[in-house]
C-alpha cells in the first residue's frame, strides 16, 4: 500500500499508462485498460467522453485499485495491471 502517483496518464493503444512510486520510492508502472475505462464510465454518465477524460474522472478510484493490485501481486512487482474487475467490482 501507499503507491502514489509519479506521472500523468496516457494512451498506449486504448489503455492508460502512468507511473507511480511505492512505498520505497520504487517505481510502478500502472496500465488501465480500455474496459475498465468504458465499465467505469457508463454509470456515471460519462459514456462518450475521450479515454484521457474517463481517466481523469476516475482516478481517485483507479489509484485505490492500483493499491488493493499491488497489494495482491506482493510488494516486488513492477508492472500493474487495473482490469474492469479491479475498478468497477
């Protein structure tokens, strides 16, 4: 826990990639995929808005995903995956 982030979002073939840092000032690289991005927006209206947008929206959520992800995968992992499961529920 305690990933916080390092970069600013960008597309990389529909998904969202950024970096974080963890705890030891590591660095994570996190991607969101498409999916997660499209489930997370239809509910809260924003179905229709660019990826960079519902990405935006989203994350608060999204960091906190990324969180309870690197949690799971143990602390040495470098490479995260926020699947439409680990957004939306």
């Amino acid at each position: 826990m305690g990933l916080t982030q390092k970069t600013d979002g960008h597309l990389s073939g529909g998904d969202i990639e950024f970096l974080m840092y963890d705890s030891s000032n590591g660095i994570v690289s996190v991607t969101v995929s498409q999916e997660a991005l499209e489930d997370y927006a239809d509910p809260r209206g924003l179905s229709g808005s660019d990826t960079l947008s519902i990405f935006n929206s989203a994350l608060a959520d999204i960091i906190e995903a990324a969180d309870k992800v690197y949690d799971r995968a143990g602390t040495n992992q470098r490479r995260l995956l926020v699947s439409t499961r680990d957004l939306n529920g």
